[in-house]
C-alpha cells in the first residue's frame, strides 16, 4: 500500500483511503487518470466515498 499517496488523496477529497499500487497499473499517469475519474463522478452528484471506489482509489 502507497501510504503517502493515499495520505494525499484523503487530504485531497477529505475521506480516508487505501491505494494499492499493482506492477501492471500503477504509473503515475494511472494514477492521476484514477483521480480525474473520481473528480468527474463527483461533479455528476456521486459521493466521495463512492467515487473512490469504481476508481480503485477505496
């Protein structure tokens, strides 16, 4: 588990959350697509919490 990175995203979406960086997906390109996915259910009404998940970000 990528503990500074999911100290980030919970600073960043204030919830908490546990980032798993696997060998096949775990640029930072990856990432950072992960975190505009979770920002784009946001803005359409989806909780935080949920969001993280679909993104692989829970």
């Amino acid at each position: 588990m990528d503990t500074a990175l999911a100290a980030a995203v919970a600073q960043q979406f204030g919830v908490p959350c546990e980032i798993e960086a696997r060998a096949r997906h775990n640029t930072p390109a990856d990432l950072v697509s992960r975190a505009r996915a979770v920002g784009s259910l946001q803005a359409a009404g989806v909780d935080t919490v949920r969001a993280l998940e679909p993104a692989g970000l829970a």
